[in-house]
C-alpha cells in the first residue's frame, strides 16, 4: 500500500496538494524524494524525445530521448545557483535539496504531461502532417505542459511561505520574473540542441547549424504551414 501511495504521489494533484507538498519538504526524505524525481524526469523526457524524433528515423529518435534530459538537466543547472542565492538573501529558510525538489517536481509534471499528448501526437504523424505542423504542436505542448509545472512550482512556494513559514512572500512574487529567466534559457537550450525534430528531407545529423533563431524559425513555420493550407 505505501509503494501505490508513494507512486501516487509523484506528481501535485488538485486532491493531494498539501499532503504532496508536505511531503516534499520533509528534510528526513529530501535526498531520496531527490533522486525519485530526477530517475522520472530523466524516464519522462527521454520517452517524449524518442517519439518527436521517430517521425524522422531511429537515429533521430535516440538522438532526441538522449537530448531531452539532458537539456533539462542543464535548465537546473543553470537556473538553480542564481535563484536559490536570491531566495537566500530574501530570507528564505528552504534548503537547497527542498529548493531543487520543489522545482523538480514542476519538472516531473511537466514532462508527465508532454507523456500524455504522445497518442495525439502520434495521430498526426500517422496522418501524414507536415514538418511544420509537427513542430509548432510541439511547441504548443511544450508551452501548455510548462504552465502547469510552474504553476505547481509556485503553489509550493506559496506553501512553504503561508503554511511552513520557511519562505519569504517577496520570494514567490520574484520567482513570476525566474520563470521568464527559466524559459528564456529553456528555449536557447533547445533551439542549440537542434534538430529534436528533424525534417524527413534532411539528412540525420545530431547537430544542425541554421540561420536565425528560435522565434524567426516559429514564424517561418507558421507562414509554410498557411502556405500548405492555402493550396
């Protein structure tokens, strides 16, 4: 019974919130709440990369679950040292395995989420849309599966401060400005990673050098994609 619960909850739910945040910071489990969350993060992007590459090839699909946790795992790296000084110098009382626990849960539900658009995904595939059809739905993934683990991130900010009192309030006003730190990285990560999805007409190759950036190739897809539609 206590293994169901403890895989129940892996992820916030609107029922089991307080419970799971509590839990969460629970200093005697940091360390193995740690390094649950991380194996699921690393199983969780490493499943939704194989399946945005496997529209191309077997390579690309490897080549894609490889670079999945990898970016995210330099996300936190990247992020966590700035954002935890901060949160220090505010007043803040959670230690920094509660910090990245907190962040990695937002983490896991994300990914778990991106999981659950895979047989939406595959539909579309299998339906033959286009590459720039493929890429902006997942970007939109992307996009809606990271407002809920900030979101989930936030409420247990909000809970550290109003219920355990070990979290300042300006603290979780400050982390609305990281979240736009922590997409901004996100995105340059993932556009330096490229190609996760790569276009049926190219070659395989694990990286690709191409004009421009992130927003521009957006926008380029969406004229093709009209352009597609228009014929």
């Amino acid at each position: 019974m206590d293994k169901k619960k403890e895989k129940f909850e892996l992820i916030p739910t609107f029922q089991n919130n307080d419970a799971y945040y509590e839990k969460l910071l629970d200093e005697q489990n940091t360390k193995k709440r740690m390094l649950s969350l991380m194996l699921y993060l690393m199983i969780f992007s490493f499943a939704y990369g194989i399946v945005m590459g496997v529209n191309h090839s077997f390579a690309q699909a490897i080549s894609a679950g490889l670079k999945m946790p990898v970016l995210f795992i330099l996300v936190l790296l990247i992020c966590v040292p700035a954002f935890y000084v901060i949160q220090y110098i505010l007043g803040s009382k959670l230690k920094m395995l509660q910090i990245l626990n907190i962040i990695l849960s937002g983490f896991v539900l994300s990914t778990a989420i991106m999981l659950s658009f895979i047989p939406i995904y595959i539909f579309f595939v299998l339906i033959g849309s286009n590459y720039h059809f493929i890429q902006l739905l997942n970007v939109a993934i992307f996009l809606f599966a990271g407002v809920f683990g900030m979101k989930a991130i936030l409420d247990a900010l909000k809970f550290s401060c109003e219920k355990k009192n070990l979290y300042p309030k300006i603290g979780v006003d400050i982390f609305k400005f990281w979240i736009v730190i922590i997409a901004f990285v996100g995105v340059q990560l993932a556009w330096n990673f490229r190609p996760l999805i790569a276009d049926k007409k190219e070659p395989f190759k694990i990286f690709r050098q191409y004009e421009g950036n992130f927003y521009t190739a957006i926008i380029y897809s969406f004229e093709q994609l009209f352009k597609k539609d228009n014929r």
